[in-house]
C-alpha cells in the first residue's frame, strides 16, 4: 500500500534533473532547449507536476492554463499537433481524432487518473503510443472517503443537520433519528483490492463482526490481511449489513449494482457505492416506492461530485506521478505506471 505523502517524497526525487543556468540563457542553451520534445498539458494540474516538468530540463510545455473550465475541443486538437507527449485529465476524450491531429510524434500519453475509459486504448496501441496512469496513490483517499459516507448515512447526519437548521430539533424523542451501528456488523466488499483491503482496515476498530467480499474469484492473499472470506454475489447481497462497492469497471462490472442486486439486501442495509458507472441509477429511479427500500434512499439521498482522491497530499501525488511518468516514457525508460496495452 502506497501513503500519498510517502509517495509525494519519493516522486518529486526521480525523474527530475534540474538544468544548472547561471548568468541567463546563452544562444547554445536556447537552440537546445527548442529541440527538446514538445508537451502539452491538457489542465493546471497540481504544482508538484508542473515544477517536475519545469524543472527536469527535459521538455518544453505549453499547458491549458485553468483548473476550473476543461480546454475547448478545437482548441485542444490544434494545441496537440506535433507534440511528443500528452498529460491529460479524465476530461479529455483521447479518441481516433484526437490522436490524428496530433501525428506521428506522439510517443507517449500519461493521464492524471486511474480511470482510463476517456481513452481509446485501441487507437493508442495501433499507434504504438504509451500510457502511464495514477493508480495506488489514491487508497488511503478513496478509503477514507468511504468510511465518512458509511459513517454519515447509517448515523443519518444529513437528516439530522437539516433537522437541526430548520427547527426539527424539538423535544427529545427515544428513537428519533435512529440509525445503525458498525458494532457487531456484516461489512460487505464488492471487489476487494487495494481500497476495499484499506475500507476494510479502517473499520475494523468499530468492532466489525466479519468481513465478506465477491469478486471475479477468491483473493486469498488480500483477504487474509483482513480476515474476509468469499462468498457470492448474491451471499454478499443477503448477508450485508453495510454494502461498500469498490470494484473496477469493466464491461461484466458495469450497472451490476441493480435492481436485481438490492432486491436480495436486508432492508436496513447501507450501501455505499464509489465506484464508476457501477450502479444502474436509471433503474433504480424507476422503481416504485415499495420496492425502492431504506438501502437506495439512503444510497441517493449522499450523492458527491468526483471528490474521492479530493485531499491535497493525493492530487499532488497524482500530479506527479503522472508527470515522472512522462518525462520517463519519453526517455525510452519504464514508466513507474504504465498501462499495458
């Protein structure tokens, strides 16, 4: 497991080699320097990735120069012609026309995430281009992020805030507000890897009763760090007190959250999903009331923006993560994360 401030540390150390200029830039220095491969950086990504590439001396950049509004679609296929490398966001669509406009210079693609169904990874092995992504330095986030939902929706914060702002906060009442407790609980994991392990350990102080997970098969290695035991889909469904979803996408992952799947949980279940496209929220919308359950209104009634890796220490490490990923691939050198196409 990867700690994101760990991380940071040994990522600003490796692929940055500072040029050493005194007295300003010569004419030699600068005809060099204009022969150095060409970037373009699709965001103001989080500085610890751009002073990497400021100062490794390996590149010459040109960056979209905004974290708030993405980089119009025109002007990010006119910015990509004839560049060397590509640093780009989720945002970013990197398909068939995207890659044309850029050319045949284009060697290496490094996407600050850990997602990457926003590029057309055929397209890219066809051309022979590499990827690096940003996967591991986002556990620790991703795991307490999840926690803090658990935690939210089974005690009813939301509920209780809004009670309290609005004057609902009247005579005591014995169970007013009542929610459920971790203690002696089933914790349910769909998908158990590196965040489900770091969900897991988390919660374990809560005096968890016993962990269960699903995926493709058994995890034994994962699974004995947490004392988890595999069950099936349906199993993790019925026996689940907490549901927590932190698998992959993949096309047998995608809406396997469903009716179906909810149709089989205890109705004072919570379900906690921070996984992509995983849960069939059209579906679920039109269920009727009955059939809705306690376990979806308490799923949508917390619904977030892309905040999971959201913690200062996690984005800069991705940021530089997926900067050294870069300047490495474009070095003809392994790439600390490299998507194998």
């Amino acid at each position: 497991m990867w700690c994101s401030r760990t991380v940071l540390r040994r990522l600003q150390r490796i692929a940055v080699t500072p040029l050493n200029i005194t007295g300003g830039l010569t004419s030699n220095m600068q005809r060099e320097m204009s022969t150095l491969p060409r970037v373009y950086v699709t965001r103001q990504i989080p500085p610890e990735g751009l002073k990497i590439l400021r100062e490794s001396g390996q590149v010459q950049f040109q960056l979209w120069d905004s974290d708030d509004i993405p980089v119009p679609r025109q002007e990010l296929l006119e910015k990509v012609k004839g560049v060397d490398g590509l640093l780009c966001v989720l945002t970013e669509k990197i398909d068939a026309e995207l890659l044309e406009a850029a050319g045949p210079n284009l060697k290496v693609l490094s996407t600050m995430s850990v997602g990457f169904d926003h590029l057309s990874l055929e397209e890219l092995k066809k051309r022979g281009i590499r990827v690096g992504y940003t996967p591991d330095v986002l556990t620790d986030a991703v795991a307490e992020l999840t926690v803090a939902l658990l935690l939210t929706t089974s005690r009813r914060l939301i509920e209780a805030t809004h009670e309290a702002k609005t004057g609902g906060w009247g005579t005591w009442r014995t169970l007013w507000l009542c929610g459920y407790e971790l203690a002696n609980s089933t914790v349910g994991i769909l998908g158990l890897g590196r965040i489900g392990v770091a969900i897991a350990e988390r919660l374990a102080p809560f005096k968890v009763k016993k962990f269960i997970y699903t995926d493709v098969a058994p995890r034994p290695e994962l699974a004995s760090i947490i004392n988890a035991e595999y069950v099936s889909l349906d199993e993790l469904a019925k026996q689940s007190d907490f549901l927590t979803v932190c698998c992959a996408l993949t096309p047998e992952t995608k809406e396997i959250c469903n009716k179906d799947l909810f149709s089989k949980m205890k109705n004072t279940s919570i379900f906690i999903n921070t996984s992509r496209y995983i849960l069939s929220q059209d579906k679920l919308l039109t269920m009727n009331e009955n059939s809705l359950r306690t376990v979806i209104i308490s799923c949508l009634s917390l619904i977030l923006p892309h905040i999971a890796s959201a913690s200062y220490s996690t984005r800069n490490a991705m940021s530089a993560l997926a900067a050294n990923n870069l300047l490495l691939g474009l070095r003809g050198e392994p790439m600390i994360k490299e998507l194998k196409l």
